[in-house]
C-alpha cells in the first residue's frame, strides 16, 4: 500500500481523492464492494485528458453495475 504521507510533497504536489462516498452518492444502490470496484476501475482505465469527475464516476458505475441489473458485469 502507498504510505501517501512518505511520498507526497503537499508544497510541490497536490492530491484529488475521491471515495466510496462519492460513488454512492451517484449510485446509493451499489454495495461498498462495489463503490470501491468502481474506484479501481477509475483508477486503471485514468485518461488524464478527460481526469475523474461525476460524469465519469456515473459512467463507469453504469458499465460495470447497469441500472435494474442484479448481474455483476467485469
């Protein structure tokens, strides 16, 4: 795991975390699970021309977990 505290310069960098929270708050239907797999599909797929915002976190939550789905999608 990545010790943010040892690797992070806060006067030469800066830092945008975004949460389960976040993720729920756009899907409240997903578990934590997988709010968190939402996350790390972000995180895998990052285009840093477009970056993370709601319209991506509610894209990549609608891919993965379609709405009316019970199905897991990968």
């Amino acid at each position: 795991m990545l010790d943010v505290n040892k690797n992070f310069n806060p006067n030469r960098q800066i830092a945008i975390i975004w949460s389960i929270e976040d993720v729920l708050g756009i899907r409240s239907d997903l578990t934590e699970e997988q709010a968190f797999n939402v996350l790390k599909e972000i995180e895998r797929r990052h285009d840093c021309t477009i970056g993370v915002n709601w319209d991506v976190i509610e894209v990549v939550a609608n891919v993965l977990y379609p709405k009316n789905s019970t199905v897991e999608r990968r």
